[in-house]
C-alpha cells in the first residue's frame, strides 16, 4: 500500500512539470502574436510617416495633428510654416504634419 502512495504522489509531482512546457509556449506564441499582428504594423506606419515628412516639399497640401489645413510655404529642420488663408501662415512642429491632401477632394 506504501508504494501505491508513494507512485501517485510521483504521478502528482511530474504532471505540474509537463504543464509548465506547454504554459511557456502558450506565452511565448503570445508574444508572436502580439509582434505580428500590432507592433510590427505600427513601426511600418511610423516609418512612412517619417518618410513622409522628410519628403515635404513647398506646395504640398497637408493635415496637421490639430486637423489644420494648409499649404507648405517653408521648411526648416525641426519645424514647417504653412500657410492656412489668405495670408494667414502658421508655424508648426514638423511632427504635427500628419497626412497629405493634395489628392482629396475639397468640400
């Protein structure tokens, strides 16, 4: 009857062990997951953001961060003037530039 005791007791101890290989895959497939489907996308759409931006250029029509719209007059290394109406220009963060406009339509 002892060793009846004694071979359950090992059956008890080794099946927390075997679950514990399977818990770190589970978690490490998670992180996978995570990577492809939510961080990778947003460092690609970071990067064709900063592309963007680095590739203004005098007469592109743009949106900042505000949802100002106006035309780029001037660009310097940190910051872009824009002109939003009439005479009216605004300086602005580069960073604030969010998108382009020059291809939707006006309403």
């Amino acid at each position: 009857m002892n060793i009846l005791v004694l071979l359950q007791a090992a059956g008890a101890q080794a099946a927390p062990q075997a679950g514990m290989g399977s818990f770190w895959v589970m978690i490490i497939l998670l992180f996978v997951v995570m990577y492809l489907f939510m961080i990778r996308p947003q460092r690609k759409q970071q990067k064709e953001l900063e592309k963007f931006r680095n590739e203004l250029k005098k007469g592109d029509k743009v949106v900042t961060a505000g949802g100002i719209y106006g035309v780029v007059d001037e660009i310097k290394d940190r910051s872009v003037l824009i002109k939003v109406d009439g005479e009216v220009k605004l300086r602005v963060d580069k960073n604030s530039i969010v998108r382009d406009y020059t291809d939707a339509q006006q309403q």
